[in-house]
C-alpha cells in the first residue's frame, strides 16, 4: 500500500469523511499537521467504539493498517472488505507471532499502524489500564507515536450498542514523539514505564481537548512489565475489536 493508499482506499476514506459521518452529526479534525509525512508511525487512538478506526483513518492523509480481532473478518465479505483497508487478523489473548511480525515488517517499511493502547472499548468515563504492545512496537523500531484523542463515537455507536445515534465527533492528533524520547529523559531503565505514563497523560489531554474528560485509571495497572511473548501477547492486546 502506498504512503497515501490505494485509489479505492482513498476512495472509501472521502466517503467516510464527507459522506458517513456529517450524516451522524459531523466530524471535526483537529491536529492532523502534527501527522509525519513518512516514517513508521503508530497512531495510538482512545478507544470507544467500532467507529474508531474508520474516524481516524477518515482524518489522516496516511493509509493506515490496523490490527482487528479475527471475528471481524467473519462473513467473508466483511472480511474481504476490511482487508481491502489495511485491516489483518489477529486472535486476541492468544500469542499471534504471524500478526506481530506483519506489524513489525509494515512499521519497518515506513507504514503507518494503528493501535489501541488500551487494548478493549472503554465506557466513556475512565481511561483504560495502557498495555504494553505500542511501548513494545515502537522500542523495537524506532516508530514515532501520534496519540490521538477522540469524542463523539462513545454517544454515536457505544460499546454493547445496536443501532447508531446522531451527535458531533471530534478527532485530536497530539504531538509524536518516540520511545527512545522518553530514554533520553529518564534513561534505558525507567523508559518503559514512564512510555506508558506518556501515553496515558496524552490521551487524557487530547480527550479533554476533543470535549471529553476522563477519569485516570487505577494506579497500579495498566504499566508494560516485559515485551516477551506470553498467552497475552502486548501487541494482541491492542487490536481493534
């Protein structure tokens, strides 16, 4: 896929941004300069909604790939569609080595990835716990991180929802910024915790920005403790669902 995507990429993309949303309520972007033109590149958006990936895509000029839990790719022809958009499978709570060399592979070729660091749809209330997939992602090569704050989608099409609503969505890309950033301010040691942290504190502030203030999560969860393959595997725990 080009840095821009396929021409029915782009086509889906305009469809999304001009057609879809101001049809829900409107969609207004904030940030999106603050994109790197090329480089890899994780888009690390709050997570509330099935909308998600879609409002973030419709937002950037990047073509952007993304993990999905592999029960989206069932009928056939959702999956085939959503494969068509940079969408791969992944069985979560598994250790999907195949889905975490093909985000490895796209980040070193210079793609774009987009991760929930959260790894699951929150209640639109309090922040989840951060894993440890897109600490492990971009330590591993050297990837940038674009946060990305979001409001809207949690009225829209919550969690658990089966009909849409109207009602205006925001989309906020903070600032990127990198893993060895953080190691340059408090050193190897610290870095993956205080990686972690960085993403928390930003996403609470994109949200905010977006219109939406969220609680912080529990203290003691949600800090990456090793990027070693395990029955949950960090970047697993990151798909879209």
């Amino acid at each position: 896929m080009k840095l821009r995507g396929t021409l029915w990429y782009r086509f889906c993309r305009a469809f999304v941004r001009w057609i879809v949303y101001p049809a829900l309520g409107g969609l207004r972007v904030v940030g999106a300069q603050r994109i790197p033109k090329d480089g890899p590149l994780i888009f690390a958006p709050i997570h509330f909604s099935v909308l998600d990936p879609p409002l973030v895509a419709a937002g950037s000029d990047r073509a952007i790939s993304f993990m999905a839990k592999i029960e989206l790719f069932s009928p056939t022809w959702q999956g085939a569609l959503i494969r068509s958009l940079g969408a791969f499978p992944v069985e979560r709570g598994s250790s999907d080595s195949e889905a975490i060399r093909l985000a490895l592979r796209l980040l070193e070729e210079g793609r774009a990835l987009l991760l929930f660091p959260e790894g699951t749809r929150g209640d639109g209330e309090t922040l989840g716990p951060i894993g440890a997939g897109v600490t492990m992602l971009a330590r591993r090569t050297g990837a940038v991180v674009v946060p990305v704050g979001i409001s809207g989608t949690q009225r829209v099409l919550p969690k658990g929802a089966k009909s849409l609503r109207r009602a205006r969505m925001t989309l906020v890309f903070g600032e990127p910024f990198s893993y060895q950033d953080l190691v340059d301010r408090v050193g190897e040691k610290e870095a993956k915790a205080a990686f972690a942290l960085e993403i928390q504190e930003r996403l609470l502030a994109l949200t905010a920005q977006a219109g939406l203030t969220l609680k912080k999560p529990p203290s003691s969860r949600g800090l990456p403790k090793s990027d070693r393959p395990a029955p949950s595997t960090p970047p697993v725990d990151c798909a879209a669902e």
